[in-house]
C-alpha cells in the first residue's frame, strides 16, 4: 500500500499535553512524488484543567495574528480528534505522521488521539524531517538546521506559526528532501 505522508504541525500553550492544551493542529497529506492531496485544520478548546505556561504565553504575545488565527472556530478536543481521523481514513494509502520536530508534534497529536479517540492511524511512529536531513546531508543532527539544508529543498511557502500554512510548508520541504535522496 502507498505511503501518505501527513506533514502534522500543532500550536500549543505549552510544552506538554495534558498541564497544557493543543491549540490547533493543522495537516497536509502528500504523496512521495510531492502531490498534495488534501488538508486538515481544528482549533481546539483548551482542555479542562490546563493553563498556558508563561513561556509559551509570553511567545504567543509577540504572535498577535496566529493567536487570532488558533482561536477562531473553537471545536471540543474530542469532535476535533475524531475529525482528524476520519479525515485520514479518506485517504488512499497508509498513513505517515511527519513532522518538525517530531518529538514536539507527535507527543500531543498522539496524547489527544488516545485520549479523545482510544486509537492512533500512525502506531506509535512519527517521521522526524531533521533526523531525515541528518540522514540525507551526512551529517550530525545538531548541524541539521535549516540554514544548513540546501536551498533548492525549499519552496516559497509562508511560515505564519497557523498550523495549516506549517504542515503544508514542511511537507514540501520533506517531500523535496525525499527527492534529493532518491536521485543520489
């Protein structure tokens, strides 16, 4: 079965789920040869209990525009997790969490899939697009930055911090990097 490449990015008020809520989580669905197929974008109520922490809230004073962007057109964590997965069952192969970093992204999609649905269409997987990078440029991780990556990985995509315009820019990018490592 073809792999779907699901570039996942999410804003957040803090540094881990549960203490603190996913804000909204934004998804582009690629094909390897770079097609994109179709989008996700939820706003999420913070989960009951939570509280931004006063790293992120400060961060998130300097953002007026994603601030605005994420809290608009609110929906339960629940319908919105349960959305995303039925959103991903439409899709014509299996699914591939992609993200940057990962290890941020997958950590809340994964909490809030389990928690509001019971089940996750990505196991317990997720593709790192800088560990990819550290891969294909032969390099350390740490010297896997994106002012290190070659300029042609990169289309002129916005990174507006929404989380739609994210996951759709670093899908590209990943989708770039997969063709770059398959011609060498």
């Amino acid at each position: 079965m073809t792999e779907i490449y699901i570039s996942t990015d999410v804003e957040t008020d803090g540094p881990i789920p549960g203490p603190h809520s996913m804000l909204s989580l934004g998804a582009a669905a690629y094909t390897a040869d770079k097609r994109l197929l179709s989008t996700f974008s939820a706003n999420l109520e913070t989960l009951e209990g939570a509280s931004p922490h006063p790293k992120t809230a400060a961060w998130w004073a300097t953002q007026p525009e994603a601030w605005a962007a994420c809290r608009s057109d609110l929906e339960s964590p629940e319908a919105a997790m349960r959305r995303y997965v039925a959103w991903i069952a439409t899709l014509p192969g299996k699914p591939v969490f992609v993200g940057y970093p990962a290890g941020f992204d997958f950590l809340f999609v994964y909490w809030y899939l389990i928690r509001f649905t019971g089940d996750s269409p990505f196991s317990f997987s997720a593709l790192d697009i800088k560990s990819y990078a550290m891969a294909v440029l032969k390099t350390e991780f740490r010297a896997s930055t994106k002012r290190n990556m070659p300029k042609s990985w990169f289309d002129p995509l916005p990174h507006t911090h929404v989380a739609v315009d994210d996951a759709v820019e670093q899908g590209a990018l990943f989708c770039n990097m997969l063709r770059a490592n398959r011609r060498e």
